[in-house]
C-alpha cells in the first residue's frame, strides 16, 4: 500500500446506510459512524444522494480513498443482483454513480467480500495463508472467499444446494430463528451439515463466522464436528465499513 492513512467507508444495507473514516493501519473508526435509513424507494438518486451526505460528513476524510458496499453481486463496479434494494439497480454502473456522488473515485463491491477483507486484514483471519472462508449467517448466507489474502469476489455459497434444499433457507439465522430452533438444533441439524458440504468443496484452512449471531458463536460453534478451525468474526458490525476502505486504499495502491 501507499502512504495513505485514512479511508472512507460506506456500507449500504437493506435497512441502513452507514460510514465513517477508518485508521487504514488499525482498521479503526477515526470518528463515529454516520447512519441514515434506507429508504423505502431505494431508488439510485436517493441512494446516491445519502452516499454523498455521508461522504460529506466527514470533512477530514474528503481526499480519502472511498469505498462502497453493496447487497448484491457487483462486477466491476457494475450491480448485477439486487434482493433487498430497488431492482432499477441491476445493470447499473454503481462505480460511476457513485464516483460521480462523492466527486472523486469510488471502489464498489459485495458486503459480504468487504466483511472477507475487513476480517482478512484486521481480524480473525488476519495472516492466515491459503484459503480462507468468511460467511456471515443472517437473513441469508453471505460469503467471501479469500486465497492468501487476495479476494475472489461474489462467491454466492449461502446459495449451494445441500440435501435439496437452498443451503440458506435451512441454515441461516433466520431460518433458525423462523423454525424456534435452539442453538444445539441449529448447530448440529443445520449448520454442521452446509460447513461440511463447503469444506469438501473448498478444503479452507480457516472459517470466519460473522453476521449479528456472531456475538453468541460459544453457544454453537464448539458443537460443530468438521475438521476445519472456525471462529467468529471479530469485527463483526464494523466489518462492511472497514473492508470497503480497506479495498479502497488497496485499489489505490496498485
């Protein structure tokens, strides 16, 4: 990387939008995130607009790198899926709105991956060679894959067949808390049987678990019986904003 010290990051979500200045060398918060609603009609200009006022708060950071998180498959900039957000985004060349928004360059990319590069650089998975796999359990299954440190972007694991079933209708932490499953049954019925279908595929070194069901991972991951180390997310809600400044400061650089 180059001098560069501070980052912009911006993690846009169903339900919020939030930023704030980030320490590149720690991955820390320079100042308290800034959070607006998402709105209703998520449309690109409201989006668009609320990127901007974010990016506007924080004048100290107004010749930082900017990063960008997005719910959805994003391929070089441009939105290719979009489940919780207006579908006007699909096709949509989010690099360039949002460039335009903030008036300097903008590095977009999947939630999920930046919470794989936040964990990667500053947590959990922080100096761990070959292959790393970060999900994050909630409404879905979110997924990054990491190798060696360099992420492969828009790996969509929550979505792998396992025994019929879409691997996130059975096994998020929504669908455990939609079926009043208690963390044991959630462990070793649901969980146990995607880690194990993933880790034949993938044969990772590490599992990173994040999502907001991280906070209790001793109450489910111990009970998990597959040969791969896994641990919690240590970044946690943090995770999307790190990540997006880090994958900023990192484009930079090259």
């Amino acid at each position: 990387m180059s001098q560069l010290t501070t980052g912009l990051g911006i993690d846009i979500g169903g339900s919020g939008i939030k930023g704030a200045p980030v320490d590149l060398a720690t991955g820390d918060f320079l100042k308290e995130r800034k959070k607006i609603l998402t709105p209703e009609h998520s449309t690109l200009d409201t989006v668009a607009a609320i990127v901007r006022e974010i990016a506007e708060y924080f004048p100290e950071a107004s010749k930082a790198p900017v990063g960008v998180t997005f719910p959805g498959v994003v391929q070089q900039g441009v939105v290719r899926t979009s489940a919780n957000l207006d579908k006007h985004w699909i096709g949509t060349d989010a690099r360039v709105l949002f460039s335009e928004a903030v008036g300097r360059p903008v590095r977009v990319l999947n939630d999920a991956d930046a919470a794989g590069v936040a964990e990667s650089r500053r947590g959990a998975a922080k100096g761990v060679p070959g292959v790393v796999l970060v999900t994050t359990l909630g409404t879905g299954i979110g997924s990054a894959l990491l190798v060696n440190g360099r992420l492969v972007p828009n790996t969509e694991f929550g979505h792998l067949e396992v025994d019929g079933h879409d691997a996130e209708t059975r096994a998020s932490a929504a669908a455990k808390n939609r079926e009043g499953l208690s963390y044991e049954e959630w462990a070793t019925e649901r969980l146990q049987r995607y880690y194990r279908v993933v880790e034949d595929l993938l044969w990772p070194n590490l599992i990173v678990v994040g999502g907001g069901v991280s906070r209790q991972g001793h109450r489910f991951l111990p009970l998990l019986d597959i040969r791969t180390p896994i641990v919690a997310a240590e970044l946690r809600n943090t995770a999307g904003i790190v990540g997006a400044a880090l994958a900023a400061a990192e484009q930079e650089s090259i």
